[in-house]
C-alpha cells in the first residue's frame, strides 16, 4: 500500500540522513521489538543506549536526500546486508552473489550519461552533473522479481521526468531506450546469456510518470555497483529486470525499442512487464512473492499485488488487455 503523509513534512529527514546506516538500521530493530512487547520496562533504556548506538566499522559514501513523504510504503524495509549481496545483475554473473563479488572492481568515476534521439537539447552529463540536475529525495519502494522474490528498499534519486524535461523530447518520441554499460570488469559479458549491451524500455507516458526514479543512491548512501551504481532507474509498478541498470545512454525513440529480454524470450518476458499475478510466468505462478529476509526460504509467501501495489498508475494502461501486453 502507497500512503500519502503530509507534503508540508517534506523537510523531515529520515534517521539515515542524519545517522550512520547502522544506528539507523539498530534503531528501527529496537522499535520493532518494542512494538512486539518483546523486552521489559526494566531493560528498557539500557537496551535502548546499547542497541541505537551501535554501530559497525566500515567506510561509506553518503549521499544526503529529503525524505519525500508521498512515496512511502508501510512494508519494513529489507536489511542493507540482503539488498547488496542477492542481486539480478547478468553482467556479472547469473547468480545472485556475483555482482556483489565482482562489481565493485567497476570505476565508476569518471562515468558519464548520454541522452540522445529524438529530443531538442541532447546533452551528456557526468556524475555530478546528475547529483546536481534536480534536488535528491528518498523514497522506500517495492521492487519485485520476475522469480518471485521482492524487497523493500529505501532508494534515493529524483523523478525520471526531471532530466526529461531538460532535454525537451520532440513529439516523435514515443519510447524511452535505457543502454547499460560494457565494462572489462563485467564477467557475464563473456557469455552470451543476453545480446549485449542490456537494453531496456518504457514507453514516454511511463518514463513520465512521478513514480518512474532516476536513482543514485539507497540506504543513504550512494549507490553500490551491484546495485546499478552509479545511476539506475527504479520503476516499482514493474518487474525487477525493467530498471536497467549502470546506464551510460538513454535515447528517446519513435518506435518500440527491442529489449534485451523480450529478445531473448519473448514467450516469457513482454515488453510492458507490468507485475500482473493474473499473467504467470510459463514456468511458474507469478499469483504469490517471497519477500527477502522474512524467514529464509521457509517464510510463508504473500500475494502478489495488481502493479506490485502502485494503483496509481492503471490508468496508463487504460483499455489495454494486460493479459495480451504483458
């Protein structure tokens, strides 16, 4: 469920902006034990110092963003450790804990964005560039796998239709083409699992839509490698492997760009890749989702929701047979 909370709260931080993730993370475990009526008056403050207040070593990039209180879900956020280290990312290997032990050998400074095609004023922008194009916010999203598992992250980034306004899209535009990066350290290049470079694509209308996030961090920090650092999309109305990721071009296109896994199995993977639980998979049900780190592989499943949760964007669908437009 997406709730809306006071836009005049906009400027309240979240505690990662202001805290290290850890004491932030420690301090959410504290209050969810609370809640649960899990520890005793007496042990109340001690615990409270000891549990808000420790932190683990390490360095860390931050990347301070506003919380924006219109993009909210209510689900508890899946653990940092979880979401940097079971990842989708086919450059650097088919399984999910490649890219976490390969991609952060990537550079990722200098890193630059093209954006090219059918638009007035194409530009290319570095990474700073992009930090600095729109204000950051924060925003915790679903994000759904095609395989049936999802998370809840706290991401931080800007509307993808802030940069589109920049480069003033001509009226022949009527698809969006994300390119990903081809970088010596990506492993899975050598092996032709998809036809490289990975391309994905929305169609402008969704590349328009508030929801749809040009992200540059999570957690509050900046974005890991593994994770699509330094610049990804996250569109939390459609399955996982539409957000491409580490991109260096978006071209603005008249027709409907052919994407890395609708090529490869057309059958299986549509271009609109709305999470539907009513279109399954051919080789498994897509009615039902594990959520990481509920449990391990023994948590009991929920149901998947119509757009994973994001109603309002049905309406960009409106006459379509979403069974047929997969």
């Amino acid at each position: 469920m997406l709730i809306k909370r006071n836009p005049n709260g906009i400027d309240i931080p979240f505690a990662s902006e202001i805290t290290p993730r850890a004491v932030f993370e420690s301090r959410r475990a504290f209050i969810q034990k609370i809640a649960a009526g899990s520890i005793a008056g007496g042990a109340l403050l001690e615990m409270a110092t000891r549990e808000a207040f420790a932190a683990t070593s390490g360095t860390v990039q931050k990347l301070a963003a506003k919380a924006n209180p219109a993009y909210v879900v209510l689900d508890k956020p899946t653990s940092y450790k979880d979401a940097t280290t079971y990842n989708n990312f086919y450059e650097f290997g088919t399984d999910k804990e490649s890219p976490a032990r390969y991609a952060p050998k990537m550079q990722t400074r200098p890193w630059t964005l093209a954006i090219e095609g059918e638009v007035r004023k194409p530009m290319t922008l570095d990474i700073d560039s992009l930090l600095k194009l729109a204000p950051l916010e924060e925003r915790i999203y679903r994000l759904r796998c095609v395989e049936g598992w999802s998370m809840v992250i706290p991401w931080s980034g800007y509307s993808l239709a802030e940069l589109i306004k920049k480069v003033e899209p001509t009226s022949n535009a009527k698809y969006v083409e994300f390119v990903t990066a081809e970088d010596k350290e990506m492993h899975g290049l050598r092996r032709p699992v998809l036809d490289w470079p990975y391309v994905e694509g929305l169609r402008i209308d969704e590349a328009l839509h508030p929801l749809t996030l040009l992200t540059l961090g999570m957690y509050g920090e900046v974005l890991p490698n593994q994770n699509g650092g330094p610049v990804r999309i996250v569109v939390p109305w459609k399955y996982g492997f539409k957000s491409a990721k580490s991109i260096v071009k978006i071209r603005f296109v008249k027709d409907q760009p052919r994407t890395a896994w609708n090529l490869a199995a057309p059958r299986e993977y549509g271009f609109y890749s709305n999470v539907n639980p009513q279109v399954d998979h051919p080789r498994w049900s897509q009615a039902s989702e594990r959520r990481i780190g509920e449990d391990g592989l023994f948590a009991k499943k929920r149901p998947t929701l119509m757009f994973n949760g994001y109603s309002q964007v049905a309406p960009l669908y409106a006459g379509m047979d979403l069974k047929k437009f997969f």
